[in-house]
C-alpha cells in the first residue's frame, strides 16, 4: 500500500459516519491526478465505497464487522456539502403514517438539485428533484402529509390525515393549496367542503316510523323472506302500502328540509340494523321517498352494536371512531330508546333532538333541529 493510500485510510477512519472523502481534501500531499487514482484503487480494493464521481465513504466498524454508512447519514453529509434540501417520497410518508402497509423496495429521496442516482454500498440511492411544495416543510409532520396525500387522496384517506394533524399542522398543510397541483388541490377542496357537512344520527322508531301497523317489524319480517328468494326485489314489490306508509309523510318532508339546507351525511342510529345490513337499508329509504338518505350515507354506516348498552354509547363510540374536528353533529332520536341522551353531554351540548312517541319528527322538532345545527355552523367548537 502506497503512503498516500495510507494517509487517505487514515483520513477517512478519523471521520463521522457517512462524511465525504474527496480529492480536494489530499491534494496537500500529492497532485490531483495521484490523489484521484489513490482513492479509485481504495475503491477497487473495497477499503472504501464509490458513491458518484468523486465522492468516497468509508467503512464503518459495526458489532458483525465492517459496514456501510447509514444512506440517511451519507445523504446528510451531501446536503452539507451541497446546500441541497432533500426529504422523503410520498409513498415512503404514507407507510410512516400508516396510509398504507406497503414498504417501498427501492430507497428513494426527493431533493432540490438534480436527479440523480448515488451509491451507498451495494445500496443504489435515487435522488429525484421534487417540486418546491414537496420540500417546503421538509420532514415535519404536515411536509409528510401532504406528501402523502400527493398518492392517498380518496376521502377516506384524507379523513385518517385530518385526524392524525393537529389543527396547526393540518393549517401548516393547508397553507401550500396554491402551490398545489390541481389533481392533488381538487381532492383537498372536496375534503373541506366534505368537512363542513353535518353528521346525522337517524333513528326510525318514533322519529319517522310512527304507525304501529306499518312498523319495523314489518319491514324486518319482509326482508328476512325476500332474502331467501329467486329475485329479492320482486318479493318487496309485492307490498307497495308498506313503502307508502312507513315513514310518516311530515317526517320525511321535515327531513328532506334539513337536508336541503345542511346537505348531511347520515348514520343509522336505529336497532333496526341488529336485523338488517346496508343494502336493505339503502333499500328501505329508496321505498320510501328518502333517497337522499340512501344516496349520503357514511361509509360507517350505522353505530355498533356489539357490546354497547345504550343508543349513548353506540354514538359516542361511532363518534370516537369517525368523526372529525370541527364536523357539526345532530342526533335525531326519541323519548324512549333515547331516554338516556337526555342528560348526556351530547345533549347539553345542543346536538340532540328527541321526538316524542308515537308524534315524531313534526315540525317543531324540525326548527328545533335547525336551530342546533345552525348554531354549529356559525360558531364552530
């Protein structure tokens, strides 16, 4: 071994992990051509690592031998070097974040410079130029969500970022729209006007079925028939009174006046769901002149059941579980299975209306309804 090689060796162990070696930093010792050829036959000889042209790591003594630098350490030491401002991919924050439970193969940075591939080890590093609203926040949290959201932007995507954000990093990530791409931007702009919607827990029993003839009973026992049948829909085509009379014709005209005016999404509130699933709910409402409930209804469509004792705890458990920051609610129940909203927080927190037996959803609980989610929207809590 020459003494250069020897002195570069000596340089390189005296560094931290990931530090650049370069020609520049021997040409005390010899010319640059010497000092190039030195560090190329180090290279060949595996006493230290190529990243790109001209740039060198050396090994690392770890607990099972000699290693590579960490690729995070190396690329620390090339923004260092170069002024460069480099952060993770879209796809690498959204399993950080946990979007998704898919680990990119390929280690990938974004950076301000020029694309490019580097070396660490065996380990091939692509550096991709990214787009100013990429890097802007860097590494904080809102920099790794809307990174994330560039590649997981459905609604229910963006609710799981709305509920990881607090509200300052959630306004930090928002502050970038303008800088946005449209086919990113337009998604966000769907999600807050999806934000502003009130969420509406309906029951049925006492709210908008009131006739004890053309009850829950009987829609339960014509589901349970139909769905043994060659052709489900024709067997509930064959009792069109039941449709024409289950909900009560004052309730779902009340109904339809606070969707016209606060557009909700509905959530079934009602121990009808013990017997029947989504399909036969969206059924139901379709019959019987509320398609616009059957049209708007969340994803998590009904409050669970299992292990809850009262309609109180099926909602807040619903509400821990979906709802967001800031989303005005309404809970349209009764007098009965709703005994015990009365004194609940939800209550005296204005987002309960409770209809009387046998009456309904007439029409002043419709104002009363109104009042509260007005109050909502105009004072957002």
């Amino acid at each position: 071994m020459t003494t250069l090689s020897e002195h570069i060796l000596s340089a390189s162990q005296a560094l931290p992990e990931g530090a650049l070696l370069t020609a520049d930093q021997f040409l005390h010792l010899a010319p640059r051509s010497a000092v190039c050829t030195a560090l190329a036959r180090l290279a060949n000889a595996k006493k230290l690592y190529r990243v790109s042209r001209g740039l060198y790591i050396t090994q690392i003594a770890g607990k099972f031998g000699l290693r590579p630098p960490s690729p995070e350490s190396v690329l620390d030491a090339i923004m260092a070097r170069t002024g460069e401002t480099m952060t993770n991919t879209g796809a690498w924050d959204a399993n950080a974040l946990h979007l998704t439970s898919q680990v990119p193969m390929r280690v990938i940075r974004l950076t301000s410079g020029l694309s490019r591939k580097i070396w660490v080890g065996s380990m091939e590093v692509e550096l991709r130029h990214g787009e100013q609203w990429q890097l802007c926040l860097g590494d904080r949290l809102a920099g790794m969500a809307i990174r994330a959201a560039s590649k997981y932007s459905s609604l229910q995507d963006l609710t799981k970022i709305h509920r990881l954000l607090p509200e300052s990093d959630w306004e930090e990530m928002l502050s970038l729209m303008a800088m946005l791409p449209n086919d990113l931007a337009q998604p966000i702009r769907n999600f807050m006007t999806y934000l502003q919607r009130p969420i509406v827990f309906v029951d049925l029993d006492n709210v908008l079925v009131v006739d004890n003839y053309f009850s829950g009973y009987q829609t339960i026992e014509m589901f349970k028939h139909a769905n043994v049948q060659a052709d489900p829909a024709g067997y509930l085509d064959t009792w069109p009174e039941l449709w024409a009379n289950l909900m009560f014709r004052q309730g779902r005209s009340n109904l339809q006046a606070i969707h016209d005016e606060f557009n909700p999404i509905y959530v079934a509130s009602t121990s009808w769901s013990h017997y029947l699933d989504q399909a036969d709910f969206i059924e139901v409402f379709k019959r019987t002149g509320l398609p616009f409930v059957a049209d708007n209804l969340h994803d998590a469509w009904t409050t669970p059941k299992r292990g809850m004792k009262t309609r109180t705890d099926e909602i807040q458990a619903w509400l821990d579980a979906n709802h967001l920051p800031g989303q005005p609610v309404l809970v349209l129940d009764d007098l009965e299975s709703g005994a015990c909203l009365e004194k609940s927080q939800l209550k005296q927190a204005g987002r309960v209306v409770l209809c009387e037996i046998g009456i309904g959803f007439i029409d002043d609980k419709l104002a009363e309804a109104q009042r509260l989610l007005r109050a909502q929207i105009l004072s957002p809590q």
